[in-house]
C-alpha cells in the first residue's frame, strides 16, 4: 500500500506538467509567484518539419552549377537576399535582413551527420537524439533539464504546439510545459480518474495545512522542494495566455508567429524557462515547391524577425539565442514535378544580438564527384550536399556557452566548438 510519500513521489514525478487550474495550495501558488526575476540565458528551437531545402534557402547565387541542376526553382544574384558575394537567402527572406545588418544572424552552411538516413521520422529522431546511432530513448533537451532547473523551482522546458512532445524533450525529470491549446489550459495529474484527481488535490491541501516541526515522514519538507514548486508555477502560464485573442470559432491560431509572441511574452513576465521549443510545418515539398517553399521561408523570417524585435522592447534581447534546424535537405538537382526529393546535408540559422552573424562554414561543392550520392528507387544515382559540420557540434555549442550546461554529458562524447556567439553582448 503507498504512503502519501510515495503517491506524491509517483504522481508528480510520472508526469508530463502541462498546464494549471486553483488546486494548488496556495502558499506554493504564492512561492512560485514571489520568486524572484530569472535573468539566465534563454535557447529557442525552431523545427522546420518536413526536410527544408538548404539549397534554395542558403543559395550559392554565383555557382554556375547551382542554376543549371535548378532551371525552374533557381533565383539570380538580383533576386536574393544577399550575405555575402556569393551567398544569398532566398527572396522571401527580406525580413532577414534587419539581423544580418545587426550581426545577429548566422548562415550555418553544411550540416548534417554521419551515414544520413532520408526518412522522416528515422532522421527526425536522430536531430532530436542528438544521436546517430540512435541506442537513446530520449531527447537531448530532455537531458539538459536537470542543469536548466533553479532553486525557485522554474519549468526549465516549454514546448509551444502540438499535444505530443517532441522527442527533443521526452524523458525529462523536471518536467515539461506544453501549451498547445489555451483554451483547454488544464493541469495533467497523470490519471484522468475524477477520484483519483480529488484525492490528490485534498492531499495537497492536508500538506499545505501540516504545521508538525517533526513531520515523521519529511512530508512538509518535501512539499516545499522544488519539484513540487514547480508544480505550482504553471499557474502562471494561465496569466500569460488568459487575454491571448482568438478568432470567431474561439480557437486560436498558432501559427509560428503567434507561437513566438507568446513565447515573447512568457519571457517577458519571467516565466523562468530556460528552453522554448516551436514548430512549423509543410517543407516536404516533392512537387511545387516554388510558392509553398516561398510561403513557409516568408513565414520564418518574419516571424523570427518580430519576436526578436517584440524581446527589444521589452529589453529581454540579450537574454535570448534562437535556433532553427530541419531534419534534412533536399537533393541538389530538381525533380520532374518541378519539386525536390529527400536530401541530406543542409543550412540551418542561429540568430540573437549574442551571435556572431554571417557565413559559418563554407558552401558544399556542387560539382558531381563532390556529392553525396543514393540510389533511388529508379535505380538512378541521385546526389545531396555531403555534409561538413555535426551539427553535434551546434548543440555543444550552445549548451556549454550559452546554457552553460556540460555538452559532454548531454551528447555522450565530446564534439569540437563552433564561433557562434560573441564574446560579450
């Protein structure tokens, strides 16, 4: 039989924290409000679901070899939105043009892993691994959290979108906040049981209530750690989202720019989480590629663009690095539908008034006994971008200089910095 230790131990600690309603006690209500403004450094991920294509993302606009594998989706040295003499991002990226002035935005070319696998979900597991091999069953931001988590008790995850975590933040012991859906903002007691769900409420206002300076099993003591803080703080993202608008159905819009507002403002009202995770949609583009490619890559530098300009309002700025990745490119010659097929290596941005902005590594050789090449289907060879950085080596770098957590640990092994972030902001 459990003893209310135990219960506590099993039904806080085996579930995913996802939102809050009053059955709290409030004196952890009140903690976790009181605590003090958390001013550590902040990671935002942006996945690009799908396999974005790095070659008309980052394009190598004065490659000759670039517009002849591309007669239909190429853009010319007029039309893009140039980084450097030889490298531009795609016209749809105007936006983007705010950072590069800034030096806020840098243009990693070629990355990728080991052996490249073109499924979907195998190469999107890996990305969110941190693992090629794949012998983990969790994510690497998961791994993080434990170093991510304060004294005052803060949610070190946030995922902002669909109900299911990605894997990048399953298997942490923390805890996880997910806001998918504000309207249904409820806390998950890990048992949807109506009895079960009253029995944990009352023994958490008994807790509240205990007054024994001798508790003979250390439960007030134990009420008061930090994990049951954290419990506790979620309330908050109610206040966040509680005068959210909505459209005529009552449901919201979550596109990535609302997602990255409202990640703005959780920043704002010092939340406390250390890592955001968003998500955005549709680049599988086999067929058509031109406008829906246009479309997404317009959504992306705009959206990134604001929410960093919404951070320099309210002075939060500094605070805050952004990365984006996709789970691979596409290949380098164009299809008959006027699209692209799964890829390997690819481009990916890192943005912040903390980076280091420009062209990070060079551009991969186009030429054909430089690619990376798969039989297809049709027996034909195919060719993708070979690869040139782990991108391994992106996450050590973030989590040892900008989270200031062990990447050794994280990652399992040891990869090699990148020049990403200034010196000081």
């Amino acid at each position: 039989m459990l003893n209310r230790r135990d219960f506590l131990v099993r039904s806080l600690y085996g579930s995913s924290l996802l939102a809050m309603t009053p059955v709290v006690p409030q004196f952890l209500v009140n903690t976790a409000r009181a605590a003090e403004a958390h001013q550590n450094n902040i990671l935002v991920v942006v996945e690009m679901s799908g396999g974005n294509d790095g070659l008309n993302t980052v394009i190598p606009y004065t490659d000759d070899l670039y517009h002849k594998y591309r007669p239909t989706l190429r853009f010319n040295k007029d039309q893009v939105v140039k980084v450097n003499d030889a490298i531009g991002l795609h016209p749809a990226m105007g936006s983007f043009n705010q950072l590069l002035q800034k030096n806020e935005l840098a243009v990693v070319q070629g990355v990728g892993y080991p052996n490249p696998d073109r499924s979907h979900f195998e190469s999107m597991d890996i990305w969110q691994s941190a693992d090629p091999k794949r012998r983990t069953q969790n994510g690497w931001l998961a791994r993080s959290a434990a170093d991510l988590q304060d004294k005052q008790g803060n949610v070190p995850l946030v995922q902002v979108g669909p109900e299911r975590l990605p894997l990048a933040l399953r298997g942490a012991t923390s805890g996880v906040a997910s806001i998918n859906n504000p309207r249904q903002f409820r806390l998950d007691l890990g048992n949807s049981d109506p009895m079960h769900q009253k029995a944990r409420k009352r023994l958490l206002e008994d807790l509240a209530k205990s007054s024994k300076p001798a508790d003979p099993n250390g439960m007030l003591q134990f009420v008061q750690r930090r994990q049951l803080q954290t419990y506790a703080s979620l309330e908050r993202l109610q206040d966040v989202v509680k005068d959210q608008q909505f459209d005529r159905r009552g449901e919201r819009q979550f596109g990535l720019f609302d997602k990255l507002q409202l990640v703005a403002r959780l920043i704002g009202l010092n939340f406390g989480a250390r890592v955001f995770y968003v998500s955005i949609d549709g680049f599988d583009t086999h067929s058509n590629q031109g406008e829906m490619h246009r479309n997404l890559l317009a959504q992306l530098a705009n959206s990134i663009t604001s929410f960093f300009n919404t951070l320099r309002q309210i002075k939060q700025d500094n605070r805050v690095v952004l990365m984006t990745f996709s789970e691979f490119g596409r290949r380098v010659q164009e299809n008959g539908s006027r699209g692209t097929d799964h890829g390997s290596g690819s481009s990916l941005f890192v943005a912040g008034p903390a980076v280091k902005g420009g062209v990070v590594g060079k551009h991969p050789s186009l030429k054909k006994d430089e690619l990376d090449y798969e039989i297809t289907i049709l027996d034909k060879l195919s060719g993708d971008l070979k690869y040139h950085t782990d991108f391994r080596r992106i996450y050590a770098s973030l989590l040892d200089n900008w989270l200031h957590v062990d990447s050794k640990t994280v990652l399992a092994g040891q990869f090699e910095h990148m020049d990403l972030l200034k010196a000081k902001v």
